[in-house]
C-alpha cells in the first residue's frame, strides 16, 4: 500500500507552504485598483492571512470579458506586497511575461487553462520563485505530474499543487466538481504540497464554506481562495467570491479541521 506522505516544505521569507503548515491564501479574482487591493490586503492581514492573491493578467474564456490591468496591475500588487509586508500571489499567462513577473510577484500561478502551455512551464522552471500549478480542467492526475516534471527539470522544485475543479457530466450547480480524492492521491504519488480553490470548484459563493472545511479536513497543504470586501461589485467571478466576515468564518473553524492532521495555520504578521 502506498502511504500518504508530508509534503515538502516551500520557504519563502518568513512563511512556509507544505508539511505541518495549512496556508490560507485570498483576495480578489482580479485587481482593479491600487486602494481596493490595498484595503482587502490589509483585512486578510488582521485575520491572520498572510498571502494575497489578485489576477493582472486574466486568462477569461470570452475575448470580451475584462482581461485585467496588466502591467498596471503588477505594480500595484508590488506595492500593496511591499506596504503590508504580505506575499503575493498572482497568475502568469505568457511565456513573454517571466522576466516582468518574477520581480514584481512572489509566488506565480498557472491557470488551468495553462496547464499544458510547456513552453511557459520550462521557463518557469528556471525561476527561484514558487509556482502554483493549477490541474487543467480535464486533466488526468499523470498528466498534472508530468507538468510539474516540465517545471521541475528546468530546476524549481519549488512547486505547489492547485486543485480547482474539473470538468464533469453536471454543471448545472456548480461550475466545476471538486475532485477532494486528489488531495489524497496526489500525496501518494508526490511530496508537493496541495493547495484546493474552493472558489473555481463551486463556482457559487454558498459552496466556498463547505468545500473549504472538506479540503482541510480531507489534508489539503491549504486554500486559494477568491475573497473581497464587497463581492457583488466586482467585474470578475462575483457569483464566487465571498465577502470578507464569510471568510472570517471559514478562518475560525479551519485550525480544529487542520488539527487532524497535525497541521497549524501560520502565525500573525
Ligand atoms: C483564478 O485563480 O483567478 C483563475 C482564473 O483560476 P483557474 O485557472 O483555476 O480558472
Ligand atoms: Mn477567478
């Protein structure tokens, strides 16, 4: 029998993702401006979340969607990252956009529309910076391994699993389905660390709370998550983001689940 392994521990500053850690990372879908990011950013702080997200680049499945603030949007993460003395988490789309990226983000993630964009994944393989490696919609587990393999062989083993939800014979409810077993398998097959996005899977704000505690209590590495101080204004994924006193709640109840397996969330910064 194959047994479940720790993950391995990704270091960045003073935070750690993976092993005993259970990591909390939220914020908008996308950026709009400098003040609203700054706002949340500072909220997530005082609830003891020490990363942000937040998409410059938008990977939309319409042309005619808003596509983000783009190099804008980078300095404004810089900034807020830089003020609120967080880490920061945002989504690469080109290989084009490595050089920019790496020194205006810490972390950087690969949507799963991504997955398979090798050539952006070799060239994330020769940064220092963690990747959050999303599973494409479709994907199989094999093949999300082999696209962490085209990361790791350019030499960043520093790489965090992100299951989001894929693709199944229902979405009349929910956006996609959250395939909780990956958490499990995944720790067989690998050491890197998973995170789940609640926010993808579901697709509908009422699901984010009950996937979440799923996630933790199944051995999720931790939660990516689509949060903001006033959801229904916002121009990208509203019907799934949640507001910031809902994320408070998922917070209070995620130390207990993550004490199953003997995971703490980090400390306040
Ligand atoms: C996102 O995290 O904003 C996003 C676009 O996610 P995904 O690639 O999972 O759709
Ligand atoms: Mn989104």
């Amino acid at each position: 029998m194959r047994e479940t392994k720790r993950s391995r521990v990704i270091k960045l500053g003073e935070q750690e993702i993976g092993g005993d850690n259970f990591t909390v990372i939220a914020g908008p879908c996308t950026i709009e401006n400098y003040e609203d990011l700054k706002l949340i950013a500072l909220r997530l702080k005082q609830m003891g979340i020490n990363l942000f997200r937040g998409g410059a680049f938008k990977m939309r499945t319409s042309p005619h969607s808003f596509q983000g603030m783009g190099r804008k949007g980078l300095d404004v993460i810089k900034r807020v990252s830089e003020e609120t003395g967080m880490l920061s988490v945002s989504e690469i789309v080109s290989p084009e956009d490595v050089e920019m990226m790496k020194d205006h983000v810490d972390i950087l993630q690969v949507g799963t529309r991504n997955m398979h964009n090798y050539p952006l994944l070799r060239k994330l393989g020769k940064l220092i910076n963690p990747i959050i490696l999303k599973r494409g919609m479709s994907s199989t587990y094999e093949e999300w391994l082999l696209s962490a393999e085209h990361i790791r062989m350019g030499g960043n083993e520093n790489i965090i699993l992100c299951e989001r939800g894929i693709r199944t014979f229902d979405y009349t409810h929910t956006r996609n389905s959250l395939d909780i077993s990956a958490i499990p398998v995944m720790k067989q097959l690998a050491d890197y660390p998973i995170l789940i996005d609640p926010s993808h899977s579901g697709g509908r704000r009422e699901l984010v709370k009950p996937l979440s505690w799923a996630a933790a209590a199944a051995g999720a590495d931790g939660l990516l998550l689509e949060s903001h101080f006033s959801p229904d204004d916002t121009v990208c994924d509203s019907q799934q983001t949640i507001d910031l006193e809902e994320l408070q709640q998922i917070m209070d109840k995620l130390p207990i689940l993550a004490e199953l397996w003997n995971k703490k969330l980090a400390e306040k910064i």
